[in-house]
C-alpha cells in the first residue's frame, strides 16, 4: 500500500524557493508541494506553470493557522527572517527545513535545536552542497584511505563578478545575515567540518574589495581541526582567475579538482531530476586527479571519474526522518557547529587574531 504523501509548505518563492527547494521536494517520492508563501502575482504565475494544483498563501500565518494540513514547512526566505519563521513553525507544531544559515549566530541555532527537541519535531538545515559530485567523490577517496593521512584540505568557492547585483546579501546591514562569509562560507565551512570533524582554531581574512560595495565579497578563513588537519578556504566574488575547487594533500597522494558540480546550473536553466538523464553528471574533461610530486595541468596523476552529484537526496533523507522518526539528513547541530567557526572567522577577521573555540 502507498503511503499518503507528506505535504510541504514553502516560505518564499525567490532564488531559493524556486530554483531549489521546490523542484527538489516535487522530485521526491512521498511529498508534495501543497502550499507556496508568496505575495508576488509574478512569483505565482511562474510556480503556476510548473505545479499546477498548488495553493498559494499571502504570509507565513496562513501557514501555522491550518497547520494540521500540513506535515512539512520549508524556511526558503531572506536569512533575517530564518529564527523568527522556523520558531513559529515549531510552536505551530510543524516540522521544518531551513535555508543555511539557519540563523546568524551559533546561539540562535541551538535554541532552535532546543526548542525542536521540546516539541519532538524534526529540524534540518538545507546544506544541499553536500551532495555535490566533487564532494561525494573526495569523501570517498578520504574513507578509502588513497590519500593517505590528509594534512591539507584547500576548497574555493570563487567567482568574477566585479558588478554588484544588489539586493540583501550584499547589504551591509549586520540583520541581514548577508556577505560572503554568511552565504558560500556557510558551504565550504559545513564540507570542512563533515570532512575532518571540530574546529580547534580559527584564523580568518575578510575583505570589501568592489566599488560601493557594503559586505564581505572576499574572505579566507583557516581552520585547524581537533585531528591536526588544516583546511583553508576561501569565498570570492572577485576571483579573476579561478583556482581549484578542491586541492586536498595527503600523506599518500594529493586530489586536484577544478570546476563546479554542475546541478545548480541545471536547474536554473529549468533541467529537473526525475526528468533530466544522466542527473548530476559531469564530463570526463572535468575530472579530478589524484597523485603525487605530479602536475595534474600537465596530465600529470590518475583521472578518478566524479561521482553523480544527488541534490535529491537531502529531501529523500527529510522524507525518511519524517517517516521513520530518524535523524534528519544534516541536523540544527551540526549547523551550530559551522556558525561557531564563522562567527570565528568574523571576529578573526575584524580584530587580527587567532580564535580558540
């Protein structure tokens, strides 16, 4: 007998609502797309196109006043909004997704975590970057040991993007959450921790680098994990020349990749999963190489072909918590973690000092 899909209620329908969370949650088995926060005739009509039968609410209180409709509610709106939203959703008595960061301190995470825990109610944090091609392929060969004992982890999260796009993730506003450090840091920050554990040190560089521009737009920050290992990691939006996006060292053997899991851009460009073949895959020209005292510019180490990226995975996960009352796929906690090393990495940056955590 089929079990009667979980319906989901989406708060915002911008660049995270649409382009993300709802092609991904319409592409998992067991849940539905029921209901979309979003006051914008223009938004509507474009979800109209794509989910036909999908009901519409002018604000989130809509949402918490028929609750018992709903079995799901995703947090896709403006970072300043992620606390307030996902504690009402908790009180209403729902379950809840929230965008990354789910909130812009540490603390704010783990009242959430707190309060989810009092309710009995699944809370997870969409970090949908750990299901890029690259990274399930160097989780891999880091658990397969071919890298030996890795000492060094560099990951770049870059763009050329000299222009501001405007907006609030480049507003100076501290209660907009925005900036780089917020935004690709909480991805690169998140893959580091999943990789190689707890930060013990954090060190961090954060610039304002173009014209009229009011938030962090290049940041590096290194960590020093409990187990010895390094990561250094930088977020740029005014990389002119890109780097690697992983170059990972080990006792035995280093792991060059260059280039971008190519699921984003699929989906902005409309492809979805349950529809698109060969979903998350890249060409063999894109592939990492692993080897040692070689340059892999030159031809130089072994191809080691990239695992398909699995955005779907993270709402299959949710779907399974929810089913079976598991642990959800990323959790309020471990997102905790990841904004003790970028809050950190703030402090690091603006008073030129090393933080112990």
């Amino acid at each position: 007998m089929t079990a009667t899909p979980l319906r989901v209620g989406l708060v915002g329908y911008g660049l995270a609502g649409s382009v993300f969370h709802a092609p991904l949650i319409s592409a998992t088995e067991g849940l539905v797309l029921d209901t979309i926060v979003t006051s914008n005739e223009e938004r509507r009509e474009q979800a109209r196109a794509e989910f036909p039968g999908v009901r519409f609410a002018q604000s989130p209180d809509d949402l918490w006043a028929r609750a018992d409709e709903l079995d799901l509610v995703v947090i896709a709106s403006p970072n300043r909004t992620h606390v307030a939203l996902a504690t009402a959703a908790l009180r209403a008595g729902l379950p809840v997704v929230v965008d990354k960061p789910i909130a812009g301190t540490a603390a704010d995470a783990r009242a959430l975590a707190a309060l989810a825990d009092e309710r009995g109610l699944l809370l997870s944090v969409f970090q949908n970057r750990r299901w890029d091609n690259d990274f399930l392929t160097l989780r891999e060969l880091v658990a397969d040991g071919r890298l030996g004992d890795v000492q060094r982890f560099e990951s770049r999260f870059e763009r050329w993007r000299p222009q501001l796009k405007g907006g609030w993730r480049e507003s100076g506003d501290p209660s907009e959450i925005g900036g780089l450090l917020y935004d690709l840091g909480s991805h690169i920050v998140d893959q580091a921790l999943v990789l190689f554990g707890p930060a013990v040190r954090v060190y961090a560089e954060s610039d304002v680098r173009r014209p009229d521009a009011r938030a962090d737009d290049d940041t590096f920050i290194a960590i020093t994990h409990a187990n010895g290992v390094h990561s250094h990691l930088y977020a740029s939006a005014t990389t002119a020349q890109l780097g690697p996006r992983f170059r990972v060292l080990g006792s035995a053997a280093g792991y060059v990749k260059h280039g971008l899991d190519p699921q984003e851009a699929a989906l902005r460009a409309g492809a979805r999963p349950h529809s698109a073949a060969h979903w998350g895959e890249e060409p063999e020209s894109l592939w990492g190489r692993v080897g040692a005292g070689e340059s892999p510019l030159t031809g130089g180490g072994t191809p080691v072909p990239t695992l398909p990226g699995d955005y779907p995975a993270f709402y299959t996960g949710v779907a399974a918590a929810l089913r079976d009352g598991g642990r959800p796929p990323v959790t309020a906690q471990e997102a905790a973690a990841a904004l003790d090393v970028i809050e950190a990495a703030r402090r690091s940056a603006r008073d030129g000092v090393t933080v112990e955590l």
